[in-house]
C-alpha cells in the first residue's frame, strides 16, 4: 500500500467516526496516473456504488462528448421535447433550459393510473412511461428557456431519451461498458444505500433514486453504478484528453464542455459539469477556477482539476444514515479535499 492509499485510509476512517457516511472508498491520480485509493467500512475497491447524479456526467456528458468528437451531434443542436419546441442541447447541458429541479413521477404515474392501479404498475412499463410522458410535457409547457440556471433532473431525463432515440437503443446498451445500467447481479457486490419506503427493502444494487426507479432504473440523471476504480479511470482519461496527452475522447472537445463561458451570471455550471464556488467549493479551499466536477445525492463525488493535475473521486452511502448525516457530509467533502491535496 503506498503512502498515499494509507491516508486515503486515514481519512476515511475520519468520515466514518464522523458519523458523515458509513462506507465509503476514494481514489486519486496525480501527475497523470493514479496514485492511491482506499475504502473504509463493510466494503472493498471491488464494491460497485450507486453514483445517483454523477450519472449525468457520466453517461449524458460522456455520450455527447463522443457524439460530437465523432461528428455524430452538433453541439448546437436542438432537442425535441414533449409540450413546446425544441430545447437547445446547450441549455440542457448547463441547466438553462427553463425545468424545474424534480417532480415526482412516481405520483404521477400513480395519479394517472388512478386508485385501483396505483402503486401497482410496473416501473418502466407502458403504464409508467404514458404517465411519465404527460408528466414531462406537462413541466416543458411551463418552462421558460435561457432564463437564469436551475440544476434539473428533468433536463437530463430528456437528454437521455434523446440519445436513445437518436441512437435507437436504450441507455443500457450505449452507456460506458463498465456501467451498471443492467441487472445487478450478486447484491453483494453493492454498497447499500437507504430503506424505500415505497419498495419496502433495503436497496443494495437497485437505484436509489425514485424517479429513475420509475424509469425502469436507469435514466439520463441517475440509474449508473461502478467501482471508485472505474470511476477514477474514466475522470482520468477526460483529465489526459484536456491536457492534449491522449484520452479516448477529441481534447478540444473537452475543453469545450468545460469551458467556463457556458457558465451564466453567477452560476457555476458548464456542460455536463459543474465548476467550484467561490470560497466553497465541496472541492476544497485551493481547488483551481479550472476544476470540474460533479456531486450525486447518494454521497458521491469525482473532481478533476487542470491546474493540479489531480483526480479526486470520493463514493460513499451517506444516504444509509438518513438526513442527519448531511451536515457532518457537507463538513467533510472540503477537508477531505484539502487533507488530499496536502497528502499529494
């Protein structure tokens, strides 16, 4: 184990005591390959997390880096949508396309199957998709574009449909090869996330996230699972392409994603990703204006920055301890950052 994987351990072990996430397992490359990781907990490097939200980098951000490098997808292209015109990519990438954060669709589908059928449709069914449809057309036609930024589930469940209309295949089969977007397999091989009320269980290789849940399990904003390996590894080969030092993906691509002129007024998101807030950033106090990065509800984390050279991947199952474990979650993420940069 070298030096850097023993204080990944270390601080860990700190976020366990802090009562911040139960498991939890972080993986750092610098310099242009990696150099430590470590778990702590009831879990291993080869334990598959549910990622929730970095999904939206993950598959969408990636599957439309590729397009476009390809020349597949222009980035000024237009998305069609249910209940108005068309949306612009851009504006769903950066979450200016005028959605509201979230809606419950599992109510809705439970509204629009009525009494006799709700909570008994089959998520990903007809039933579920019918309802959903009418649900995403119904918050479409009140969605007023280029509006001001508002971070939205509902952007990217459209960018997700999209793609697979475009491609004719579901996201299962176009996301990255090492995702979970499937079956899960043995449980335990999952960090375990929450009890749902709503299924009645301890989820453990199922999406946390209700609304992708209802989506059959996975969508454009939530459903991905993977290893902090495979995590590490990919946030690694973007960090390689935007420094024009190989990387499966066109480099000026990258940058382009990234560039910090798709961030509007105050907000901080560009496309696909976000970039640190001044003065408190979850990345840390010496995080770089050049950082990207993106956090997912379950606990996870990846950030990237150009300046250091440094991929920081954080995965835990904060959600197991309920909401009283948000705070002390909120009070690690920057340490554990700051103690990584120091380590390195």
């Amino acid at each position: 184990m070298s030096e850097l994987s023993r204080r990944l351990a270390e601080l860990l072990a700190d976020g366990v005591r802090a009562r911040a996430f139960p498991s939890g397992a972080a993986w750092v490359a610098a310099g242009g390959a990696h150099r430590g990781s470590a778990t702590a907990g009831p879990v291993d490097l080869a334990t598959r997390w549910d990622l929730a939200s970095l999904t939206k980098p993950l598959v969408i951000g990636t599957l439309v880096m590729r397009a476009v490098a390809a020349g597949a997808l222009r980035l000024d292209a237009r998305v069609p949508a249910p209940g108005g015109p068309p949306l612009a990519m851009t504006d769903l990438l950066a979450h200016r396309a005028g959605l509201r954060a979230w809606a419950d669709l599992p109510g809705a589908v439970d509204a629009w199957a009525g009494p006799a059928r709700a909570g008994r449709w089959v998520p990903g069914g007809a039933v579920a998709r019918a309802a959903i449809d009418d649900a995403l057309a119904a918050e479409r036609a009140a969605a007023d574009p280029g509006r001001g930024t508002v971070y939205s589930d509902l952007g990217y469940i459209l960018l997700g449909r999209e793609l697979e209309r475009r491609a004719g295949a579901p996201l299962r089969r176009l996301a990255p090869g090492f995702l979970g977007l499937s079956p899960p397999g043995d449980p335990a091989r999952y960090a375990p996330t929450a009890r749902c009320p709503r299924r009645a269980r301890v989820l453990r290789g199922e999406v946390h996230d209700a609304n992708a849940w209802a989506l059959g399990g996975a969508a454009g904003h939530a459903g991905a699972f993977a290893t902090v390996d495979e995590i590490g590894r990919w946030a690694l080969d973007l960090l390689r392409a935007s420094r024009d030092r190989g990387g499966s993906i066109d480099g000026g691509v990258v940058r382009a994603f990234w560039d910090p002129a798709w961030r509007d007024g105050g907000a901080t998101w560009v496309l696909g990703w976000d970039t640190p807030s001044p003065g408190a950033s979850t990345g840390g106090a010496r995080i770089s204006a050049s950082a990207v990065g993106h956090l997912g509800f379950t606990g996870t984390s990846v950030w990237i920055d150009r300046d250091a050279d440094l991929v920081t991947v954080l995965l835990t199952n904060r959600v197991a301890l309920g909401p009283a474990a948000a705070p002390a979650m909120r009070a690690y993420r920057p340490l554990f950052h700051d103690a990584v940069r120091d380590a390195v």
